[in-house]
C-alpha cells in the first residue's frame, strides 16, 4: 500500500510531516501489515535539512517544485503540477492508493472532485468527524467541506454518513438525526423542513430534528448539518479537554483520565476522509503534530480496503432502486437546484 503525503501541508509542516510519516513506518504493526510504502509529495530540495540521516527504504518522494495555493482558490488556479493535485492525479490513476493532507481544506476539496470525481448520485461530498457521547459515538457531518447545503445534499449528508458508521463503527442500522435549533416541526428555515420530509421518505432510521445537546446524549448515531455549524461544533468540542481539566480538577494521566481525554483529541486519530468522491482523500487538521499525521497514515491503511466509495455508490443504488423513489430523488434534487444551489 502506497500512500501519498502532502509534504508541506500543515501549520507546522514539513517538520511534522516528515517525522510523522517515519513513525508511521517505524512504529506500527498496522503499518508493517499493510505493507507500507509512504511518499511525500513536494520540494525534495526544500524537505532536505528535515530528513534523517538514514531514510527507511519505505519511504518514498514525489518530487515537485509547484507548491500548493492557499483558501479561496479557483478551479484554474490549482494547477495540475501542484503537489496536491499531481498527487490526487496518481491516486486516482492506482499509483497511490490514498492521499493525506494537513493544508487548505478548500484546496483538498476541489482537487479531489477534480482528480477523483464524485460519487455516482453525489453532488456535494462532506466530511464526518466521529465525536464521543454518552452511548459511544456518533458522527458528524458536514464539518468544514462547504459551509453551506440545501436539502438534497442534507439527504445525500446522511446517507453517506449512514454508509460510515456501518462501515467503520460497526453499527448495523444507523440512526439519524437532523441538527436545528429545535425539534419542533416549524423550527429552523425552510431547508431543514423539506430536508426533514424527504429523510423521513428516504427509508432510513430518521429520528428526526435534533438539539445540539442531543449530540453527547447520544441521540442519534449520524447527525447531519451543514458545513458551518459542523466546524463550529468541531472546534468547540476540541476545547472541550482543557476547560474540563481546568474546572473538574480531572486527571488525564490517569487510565479512565486518558481514554476519556483521548476520544476528543484530533492528534490520536489523525483525519478524516472526503466522503463522496471516488477515492480516499484524508483531511488532516492543520495544526497536525507528527502524531497527529503518523495517525491519519494509519488511519487510511484501515479505510482504503473498506473501498468506501464503492460502498457508498451500492448504498445509493440500493436505496433508490425503485423507479418511484429514483424519480422522487431526482425531482427534489432539480428542486434543490432551483431553490437553493447545486
């Protein structure tokens, strides 16, 4: 398995990125059973005074002089000898079998629906994040891929969402919930009320809206909401570990300290996957330690034999197999482009 790292993606790249990369390939059993190859994609030059003075024969370099733009770029403006790009280029060709990045969410976004495509009957791809509650996890999505969605990609959210947890959580039958202000059938705008009709047509196990303080209640095993509240929510529970400390008197050094600080820290898990695009894509956070990314490395051995996409695609098929419910998604859909964006 050969696994492509951004090189200088990341608020304290390519330090990090390096380092990480090389505890992944060190360190890990999980690594040594994949058969792991890690390549950094990026100035080799530029990488040069970063690397050990032996380099393990496992890890690998693109060499690529371009570096990669910033937020709040155009489709022209990544270009295709970028790192970012060039890489999701050779994922997508079967060079690599995934790409990991700690840069510009944007950036990584609109190069893997450029690179990879999106998922058949997938129009907007989003991002989980699993967050710990009372009755073990949930995930939630979108956190951070576009602020913004209209119904039909709220549906599309959970449906992607339901195909993760299955897959990755191991629970058989999701549950999910839609995040509003209330849980009264008039609260929040009108996209959430024709977003809240067509899951409950959609056949899953819809329970309908929730609050935000349904999430650590475990409510709901996929919570669906946009992009904008999803990063908000992230960012909040990130904090979360340091107040606790600070107003619990809680020990995180101590065993049950640990578990529970550990399921909130983004440094022991690494990232996450693009959901919806045709290939495996990990958003890692920005401000990624070298733990942070050798955990992401790892974290995409175990997602890429799960073949996601793929997964995701059958769900879709299988969901709406019949001639009615196809041309109901359908209508909403064109509806959902009229009244809101595509």
């Amino acid at each position: 398995m050969n696994i492509a790292l951004d090189a200088f993606g990341g608020d304290y790249a390519p330090r990090t990125t390096v380092d990480g990369a090389i505890q992944a390939l060190t360190q890990s059993c999980e690594a040594a059973a994949a058969g792991l190859i890690i390549t950094l994609v990026g100035n080799r030059k530029k990488l040069q005074a970063f690397l050990p003075a032996k380099i393990p024969d496992t890890l690998e370099f693109l060499d690529i002089l371009e570096e990669t733009p910033t937020d709040n770029v155009a489709t022209d403006e990544i270009a295709p000898e970028s790192p970012i790009r060039a890489a999701l280029h050779w994922h997508a060709e079967g060079r690599f079998d995934a790409f990991i990045s700690a840069g510009s969410t944007g950036v990584q976004v609109l190069a893997s629906i450029l690179e990879l495509g999106k998922c058949s009957g997938i129009t907007r791809p989003a991002i989980g994040s699993v967050l710990p509650t009372a009755r073990g996890r949930c995930l939630v999505i979108d956190v951070g891929a576009s602020l913004v969605a209209s119904p039909h990609h709220l549906v599309q959210f959970a449906l992607m969402g339901a195909v993760y947890v299955r897959e990755l959580l191991g629970v058989e039958h999701p549950s999910i919930g839609l995040l509003n202000v209330g849980v009264e059938a008039t609260a929040g705008h009108s996209a959430l009320a024709v977003a809240h009709r067509l899951l409950s047509e959609s056949g899953l196990d819809f329970r309908g809206f929730m609050e935000g303080r349904d999430i650590p209640a475990g409510a709901a095993d996929v919570v669906v909401t946009n992009g904008f509240v999803g990063n908000v929510l992230l960012k909040y529970t990130e904090g979360l570990p340091e107040a606790l400390k600070r107003h619990l008197g809680v020990d995180a050094e101590s065993p049950s300290g640990s578990k529970f600080f550990e399921s909130f820290d983004f440094h022991s898990y690494g990232g996450e996957p693009l959901l919806g695009v045709r290939g495996v894509s990990i958003i890692a956070h920005g401000a990624s330690s070298d733990r942070a990314i050798a955990a992401a490395v790892i974290r995409a051995t175990k997602i890429v034999p799960l073949r996601l996409y793929e997964r995701i695609e059958a769900f879709l098929e299988d969901r709406f197999s019949s001639y009615f419910s196809r041309v109901k998604y359908l209508r909403s859909f064109r509806r959902g482009s009229r009244r809101h964006f595509s």
